[in-house]
C-alpha cells in the first residue's frame, strides 16, 4: 500500500477494500487531527480522481458524505472546504471518540475485564509512557 499525497492530504489506498469509505475515513481523520485546517480548499473530485486513479463518481460519493457530516462546505463556482465551524469539528472529534471507546470497552468486556481492571491498565500504560495523569 503506498501512500500518496494529494494537495494537503496524504492518502493509503488499499483497493481490497471499499475506495469511498478509505477516502471518508482518511479525509475525516485528516480534518479531525487538525492536519487540515478550518476553511482548507479540497482538492476538486476530477484532480483526486485522477491522483488515486479511481472513478470520480467514487470521489464524489465521499464529498457529499463529508458534506451531510458538516466537514466540508461547497462554495459556489470555488469548490469544497473544510468547514470553518471550529464547533463542528469539535463535536465530530467527540463523537468519533466516543465511538472508539464504545468498541474498546466492548472489545475489554469480551476479555472478561471490567473498567476497573481497564482502567489500571490505562494506568500502567501512561506511566510506563511518562505520562503524569494519574
């Protein structure tokens, strides 16, 4: 799987795998981590296509996906931004945090672990980091 980079973003497609989902994940992430910023121009749905040489009807099914997330904002006759909703990006980073957690605990309840087990884990893990949060 090689990576590549289209304007701002950076891209591992892998084509076993549904092409529409890769780009919304890697979009959302990238947006998500700050890796691009409020108000960013995407790349058009014709210039990512033809980077990641895939059909951009593909492309497309992920940009209206990012744009019913409130991610990204067409501007008429200019293309699509990442949205300048701090707020937005906020509340998605929540969410998808929340997701996360949801199948960890799931994941460590399957291991018979309750939460406080979990969390001396998660304890032991950060200090062994260097984390200071006790």
């Amino acid at each position: 799987m090689e990576e590549q980079k289209v304007g701002s973003l950076r891209f591992k497609i892998d084509f076993s795998q549904p092409l529409y989902e890769q780009i919304l994940d890697q979009v959302r992430s990238s947006i998500a981590k700050g890796e691009m910023k409020l108000g960013d121009k995407m790349p058009s749905v014709r210039e990512l296509a033809q980077e990641l040489r895939m059909n951009p009807n593909t492309v497309m099914r992920a940009y209206q996906e990012l744009e019913r997330d409130g991610l990204t904002e067409k501007r008429r006759g200019q293309g699509t931004y990442v949205t300048s909703s701090i707020e937005r990006v906020q509340s998605f980073r929540t969410e998808i945090a929340a997701k996360y957690i949801e199948a960890f605990m799931e994941q460590m309840e399957s291991l018979g672990l309750s939460f406080t087990d979990v969390e001396e884990y998660l304890r032991q893990k950060n200090r062994a980091m260097g984390g200071t949060n006790q």
